[in-house]
C-alpha cells in the first residue's frame, strides 16, 4: 500500500480522544496488508503491530487520537487534508508504511507499530505501555517535524482548574456586591504576567476555558478557568506550581492540578537520533534538530529508555487546525527515511535499554 492510501484509511474513521476503539477494523485490515506478524490491542486500547520476534525491540509509537472537530477528509492535489491529517495520524501512517519495508532480521529483532490512545489526553496509552515491561532499546515517537526535522526536546505542562467563589450582587450596583470572575480574573492576570514568555525558553501561559455566570444582571457567585503552563527542561516543577498557588491564594481561589508532564530532553550523540539523521541524509536532506514548544508522548515514554526522538511528516503549525493537511511527498519521504531508521538502528550492537 502506498503511504497516502494507508493515511486515507486511517482518516477514514474520526478519532477523537476516547473514541479510538472505531479504528480496530481498519488496523487489523492495515497488518494484514503491510504484512505485519501480529496486531494486539493491549488493557489500554492501543494498537500494537509487530514484525519479527527477535530480543532486541525497537519501538515506533504514533497515537491514533485526534482533538474534536470533524471536517472531512481526503486528497487535494498533491496533499491528504483531515482531521489528523498533521497530528498525528500522518506519522503514524508513515511509521506503519517504512517499519514494513525495511529489511530487518526477524529472529534478531521485533520491530513494534504502536498508535497509542489519549495522547491528546492524559496520556493514558503511553502509561499503559510504561506497566507492561516493555524495554525497547530505542523510540521513535510519531510527530510532524516536517519530513527533515528531528525532535529532541519537549518542554513540560502543568494544566490547572482555578475556582472562584463569591456573595455575587447586581450588576447595577458592582461596588456594592463582589463577583467571582473579577477574582478570578485577577489571578489569571498574575499568572499571565509570571509566565509571558514568547519562545521555547521561557515559561508560557494559556487560557484555555472560563465559566461564569447565569444570568446578564447578575454578578457571577462561581467561576472556573483551565490554565495551561508550558516550561522548558532545567525548570523544575515546583517552582512553577509555587508561583501558581502564590496567585491564586492572593486572590481568594483555590486550584485543582489536573495534569503535570515533565518536560524532556535526548542527547544528540544518542544511536536513535544518529539512526534518523544518517536516514535523512541518504535520502538526500538536510536534518533540523527540533525543541518543541508543545508536549507529547515522548515526555512519557522517555522513562522507557532516554535513546528516544521524535520524528514524522507535517507541519506542525497547522496541528489542532481545520487546515491540517500533508503532502503526499512529504508522506513518502518520512515513509524512506523510517526503513532507513530502522535499519541503521538495528545494523548497530546492541546496546540495551538506557536509562
């Protein structure tokens, strides 16, 4: 099957998070045509395809969630748009397609497929590969880096609820009452301004959702938001939760932590990054050492062995976008440059697991 036509299949079912088990058709239809040895869908619903039996493991995990938004799907020219067309079910399509052209020694190696659930959650099919026992000697993890780019950092997240709480009053008379958004607002301001960064370096702040109020005259007795905190490796998670729990408390609210992801860093001496970049380099492009600003199931998965890096076609500009598309060439190029990963990794000894 030719790359495009494996991401169509997969595009074909929408997938948001907890809606993943809608692709268990298509993934055993995918094995059996790529000409995988076994599919397993695992306690956790990710779906793992493997090639060989061998004891040295590598591990190629994409994620077969999406965000909500259904938008249609299918070719434009020369590109494949859909919902996950970018995130991530393009370098999920592109693992699936070179992990089943490369060349390997099925007695020596086991080469697995994972398109693991909730990544855009809470992570929950990575965490359920961290109880199995696995120990892959390397990771490649499927995200856009745009076909040359390799990913070897991913800053944390700290996503919090903040609540407020107030005697409320009219809104005729303001002065008189006390509203619990302006409460809550004032701590959301101070938070903004404790992490106003604008790159990869510094901490950043995002309000994603507010609730408040029931009716146009009447000043809100209850308020919530979500914030999310996005900070890079060096930057400890305390520290941050301590500036958060400063403002909060400042301005009467309380919070709720909802999810804490450490941030992640690789080496670039590490045979996984070298893998990829020799395979790009063969296939005639220039390799890009990537730190995203976002996280992914690399910060999970890092646990497994620190010989870990991401990789996978598209823009991740357009992620989480109703613009999401990949070109086709772009597709076939990543699809290269994974068999060619692939084998340059399990060429070299092994080295086992790092940690």
């Amino acid at each position: 099957m030719r790359v495009e036509e494996v991401l169509l299949e997969l595009l074909s079912k929408y997938t948001p998070t907890g809606m993943e088990q809608g692709l268990a058709e298509t993934m055993g239809v995918l094995a059996r045509k790529l000409g995988y040895d076994s599919l397993e869908i695992d306690g956790a619903g990710n779906y793992l395809l493997r090639r060989g039996s061998g004891p040295r493991v590598l591990l190629l995990a994409g994620h077969v969630d999406t965000v909500p938004g259904e938008f249609g799907y299918g070719l434009r020219g020369s590109e494949v748009y859909g919902r996950g067309a970018v995130d991530a079910k393009g370098p999920l399509a592109a693992m699936l397609v070179g992990a089943s052209m490369a060349k390997i020694d099925s007695d020596a190696a086991t080469v697995i497929v994972a398109g693991l659930v909730d990544e855009e959650g809470e992570g929950r099919g990575a965490h359920e590969l961290l109880g199995r026992g696995l120990r892959p000697e390397g990771i490649i993890i499927g995200e856009p880096t745009g076909g040359n780019g390799i990913a070897v950092s991913y800053r944390g997240s700290l996503t919090v609820k903040i609540y407020a709480t107030a005697r409320g009053g009219h809104s005729s008379a303001p002065y008189m009452g006390e509203s619990a958004l302006d409460k809550l607002l004032d701590a959301i301001q101070d938070i903004r301004l404790s992490f106003a960064g604008r790159s990869y370096e510094n901490p950043t702040s995002a309000v994603t959702m507010i609730r408040a109020g029931d009716w146009p005259t009447k000043l809100p007795e209850a308020a919530e938001a979500i914030v999310n905190i996005r900070y890079p490796p060096g930057i400890e998670a305390f520290s941050i939760l301590e500036r958060v729990e400063a403002a909060v408390t400042l301005h009467r609210c309380r919070m709720e932590v909802l999810d804490l992801t450490e941030p992640v860093e690789t080496r670039l001496s590490s045979p996984i990054v070298r893998a990829l970049t020799r395979s790009i380099l063969k296939q005639g492009g220039k390799p890009r050492i990537l730190k995203k600003t976002g996280a992914s199931d690399m910060n999970i998965l890092y646990r497994l062995t620190q010989n870990i890096a991401a990789y996978g076609p598209g823009n991740s500009l357009l992620a989480h976008t109703s613009e999401e598309a990949v070109s086709i060439a772009e597709l076939e190029l990543a699809a290269k440059v994974i068999a060619g990963a692939v084998e340059e990794f399990l060429s070299t000894t092994s080295i086992g697991p790092e940690r």
